[in-house]
C-alpha cells in the first residue's frame, strides 16, 4: 500500500521558472513531513521538512506548502536553476514513535533547462 | 565529517552465494535503518535498530538479516540472494532524538544478483 502518493514522476522547468511537486498522505498519525533531494550515485539528503502545525515553511528558494485537512503537501521551487535538478522525494513519519520510519513518496525526477 | 559509510558501493553476485553490505556511522546516533531504492516504488524500509543488539523488521524485511554489536555499524546480510533482490540499497542513520528525524543517508550499494 502506498502511504505517501508523489506526483507528477518526472518534470521539465525551464530555469528561472517555479518548480512544484506534490504529495499525499493517508496515514493521519504522521506528524513530520520532509523533501530529500537526491543527485545520481548519491543517497538522499534532507531538503526541507514541516511540522504539521504550520501551513508553510520557506527556506531560500524552497517552500513547503502544507494543507492539513486535505492531507497534501506540496515543495516548490523558486528561480528553478540546473543545479536543482535531481530527484526529490518526500517522505512522511511519525516523531518519537521508536522506529523513525520514513515512508517515502515514489519521488520525481526534475530537470531544469536553460 | 559527519559521515555514514557503505561498502561495497557495487556488488554483482550469483543467486544464493551469501553476502553482507557493511554499513558504519560516525555520529554517534542512536537509530539506524536500512533502505532499498527502487524504480517507481520509492526507498522502503528493509530493517531499523534503535540501539546496539535492538532490531526489528521494517517494510519488506524477507529475505534479509541485520546485526547491531556495535553502536555505529549496521551490517546487512543477504543469506541466499535472489534476483528480486536486485536494487540500490542505502544504509541511514538518525539520532533518535522526539524533535529531530532528520535521516543521514549513504552512498549507496548498488547490487544485481544474477
């Protein structure tokens, strides 16, 4: 069963422009929703993360959007550069539940052209 | 540097010859977890350890065995490997702490089993 559902699988922006990825949850217990960023033949690296208890959480260029009572959050990327492409992952998890699991969307693939 | 470790990062290997991705951490954390990474299913949880000689089974946990005799090495252990068994695999690490599940990924293992 696929908890976390991410989409679209891939995406194309051209620099300059917004990038914007999707996501959404079942489980209603998660309460940590981060985006990891992933570069080939590297493991992910946590991007930016929100709590459930704010509706967004901006850092530079990239923003979480969280809505709540559709059980959706979304990662946006400002001024999209060629350095941002990567595939990017959210996850979600339950803090101080023992296992620190993290359920993890199937991820998108983002290219930024020039 | 604050650094998890995985060796080998690749490996091809026969169907059923025992074989073991040696995972290592130098945080200090106390979590530790094992991914597989796979095309269109996203990272799953194989198996996590909260402490040294405490694991248990995360996601999809057959077919693998894990040992924790040391605080900061994580071994994965793949007893007969089939083809299934084929994928990227990343070894994470967290510190445990309610207010903090930032994960710190590996390198990655790349295994084909053939």
């Amino acid at each position: 069963q696929q908890q976390v559902k991410q989409s679209p699988q891939s995406l194309i922006v051209q620099k300059g422009g917004i990038s914007i990825i999707n996501c959404a949850y079942e489980n209603t217990a998660f309460d940590y929703f981060p985006w990891y960023q992933q570069f080939p033949g590297k493991g992910p690296a946590l991007l930016i993360a929100i709590r459930p208890d704010v509706s967004e959480k901006k850092e530079g260029r990239f923003t979480i959007s969280f809505n709540k009572s559709a059980k959706q959050f979304s990662l946006h990327i400002m001024d999209s550069q060629p350095g941002d492409s990567a595939t990017y992952f959210c996850a979600a998890s339950i803090l101080g539940f023992g296992n620190e699991k993290l359920t993890f969307g199937t991820g998108t693939r983002l290219t930024i052209i020039p | 540097e604050a650094q998890v470790t995985q060796n080998p990062r690749y490996l091809i290997t026969v169907t059923g010859k025992k074989l073991t991705v040696t995972c290592s951490q130098n945080m200090n954390h106390e979590y530790m977890s094992w991914y597989r990474q796979d095309p269109g299913l996203g990272l799953r949880q194989i198996y996590y350890s909260m402490n040294v000689e405490v694991t248990d089974k995360g996601d999809v946990p057959e077919g693998y065995k894990v040992s924790r005799k040391e605080k900061r090495n994580f071994p994965l252990i793949l007893e007969s490997p089939s083809p299934n068994q084929t994928s990227l695999y990343f070894c994470a690490s967290n510190s445990g702490l309610p207010s903090d599940n930032e994960q710190f990924f590996g390198p990655g293992t790349r295994l084909t089993v053939l």
